[in-house]
C-alpha cells in the first residue's frame, strides 16, 4: 500500500484505508467470482 504523506497526516490515511476496505474486499470478492 501507497502511504502519502503518512508522516503529516497518518489518521486520515487511516480512516481512508478503513473507509475502502469493504469497498476493496466486495471488489476483490467480485473479481474472485468472476475468475
């Protein structure tokens, strides 16, 4: 994973990476039925 700017602001890349989670795992999900 790409952390920009972990050093100035590393809550809310935090926040951004919980808030795609379920995104990237129901992504993830479809790509595993597709294949």
């Amino acid at each position: 994973m790409v952390r920009l700017s972990s050093s100035q602001s590393p809550v809310l890349v935090d926040h951004f990476l919980l808030l795609l989670q379920p995104f990237l795992q129901a992504l993830f999900g479809s790509f595993q039925g597709i294949l």
